[in-house]
C-alpha cells in the first residue's frame, strides 16, 4: 500500500503529542520522498499533468517524464545529507523503517566518470548486498536510484540534481538477481538516454551516487477457513464457506450461487 505524506504528517503530528517513536517517524519523512518514488506515489514517478518545459506533456498530452528533477529545496538538502554522511565507497545503510524498510547508499568516491562504468563497478557489490537481504529479510523489493548533477556549460551557479530511477522488482531465493541487475541497469541508461536527447541545456556534470530502496515483500495467499466475530455472523450477511482447502474465494463465489436459508452464513 502507498505510503502518502498525508499520512506521514498525520502519524508525525500524532506522535508528537505522544513523544513517542519520534525517531521512526523522522526516518519516514527523511526518506519518504525516495520510498514514495519507489512505489508510484509521488509526482516524480507519476505522469504528469502540467505544461511548459522539456520532459512535460502538452496539456492535452500524457507523456511521462522519465527522470527526477530533484531540485525542491527538501530534495536537495537530503542529498546533500547523503553525501556529507558517507565517506566509504561500500553501500551504506542509511536509513530503515519499521524492520520493513531498508535504503543503502553507494557514493561515487572515486569519481567515476560515466554511467556504464559506475554501473559496471557496482554490480557485484550490489548482488551481494542483494543476496545479503534476501538471506536476513527473507523475499523482498528492491529499486534503485541513479544520483547525478547537471549544469548549463559557461554559467555558473547552474547546477542542478537529477535523478534516474528504476520501479520496484520483487526478489526470491531462487531469483537470477544477475540478469535483474542487468535489466535495472538498462533501464537507468535508457532513461539518461531519453533525457539527454530531450534536447535540455544541461549537460552532465557528474555521478553523485545510487541509492538502494529493499523493502520487505509479503504478498497475499489464499488461506483456509476462518471463524467470523460473532456480531457480523449473526447478521448474514457474510459469505464464509467452511472449506478445508486454500480455494476459500472460488468457494465464496459458488457458494454465492447457492439457495438456502444459511447461505449467508455457511
């Protein structure tokens, strides 16, 4: 499920008062920007609605931009942090939420010049540190975030952030996670691609670093039967079959077609 600032604000706002889980809460809002990228629901990973400049549908159109323009004065000052924080040139844990949620983050200490040869640098170590979460977390997500800076050429003051991201992929025991990689990766290069030939003023400056999102996976299974609470049994208006198997919804919808007087109830 999205993790919206509402609620992050809603949950911060309530825990405040309580002074409690202060600490998890920070974690939220220091890194939602990022976990709500990873998932959809922020207005870098949308499509965008607006008009005006490259990168931006028409306002009849629906094009997607297909790179973050992280320069709201939050994003920059998170990235910053990042890279103030991190000395070493391993993936660091950086932040965590709730033993769900896990960002790590590589910076580009010896200045590697040119995305697919930061991206070939990196890929054991990312394999690794894959194969580390599956083994502490158990089936996960994972995304990830391409850092880079921009400039205009001959202007200064015109730096910029930019970003190139990837969607969540879930991750098993007996995933290929090499071809994975492999696939993420492309997709980071494609999506430079698209924006430098965007035909924008800016041109590439440097890799800042890649942030790593892992975030615990658990998808929903058929189970077997359950007792209803009393109140809501007692209403009929429930169908809960009493079946011994996992196929407790094609049950639900069979038992729909029968005539009876428990039909509500089975």
């Amino acid at each position: 499920m999205g993790l919206d600032f509402r609620v992050i604000y809603a949950v911060q706002h309530y825990q405040i008062k309580t002074h409690s889980c202060v600490q998890k809460v920070h974690h939220l809002t220091k890194y939602g920007i990022d976990y709500n990228i990873a998932i959809g629901n922020h207005p870098d990973s949308r499509t965008l609605q607006s008009c005006g400049n490259e990168g931006v549908p028409s306002c009849t159109g629906g094009m997607k931009r297909n790179y973050n323009n992280d320069v709201t004065v939050s994003s920059v000052r998170i990235k910053q942090r990042r890279l103030d924080k991190i000395s070493s040139s391993t993936f660091q844990l950086i932040g965590s939420s709730l033993n769900k949620i896990f960002w790590f983050y590589k910076k580009n200490v010896e200045k590697i010049d040119g995305y697919k040869s930061f991206l070939f640098q990196i890929k054991n170590e990312l394999i690794n540190k894959l194969y580390e979460c599956l083994e502490n977390v158990g089936r996960i997500k994972f995304n990830l975030k391409l850092e880079a800076t921009y400039n205009i050429p001959n202007q200064s003051d015109t730096n910029e952030n930019r970003s190139f991201k990837t969607s969540a992929v879930e991750l098993f025991a007996s995933t290929d996670i090499s071809t994975i990689v492999d696939n993420a990766f492309e997709k980071l290069i494609d999506e430079e691609k698209n924006y430098a030939g965007k035909g924008s003023n800016f041109s590439f400056l440097c890799i800042d670093g890649i942030l790593l999102g892992v975030y615990k996976y658990s998808p929903l299974s058929a189970n077997s039967f359950i007792e209803l609470p009393k109140d809501i049994k007692n209403k009929c208006t429930v169908i809960n079959p009493q079946n011994i198997d996992s196929f407790c919804f094609k049950w639900a919808i069979l038992a729909k077609k029968m005539r009876g007087k428990n039909n509500a109830n089975c």
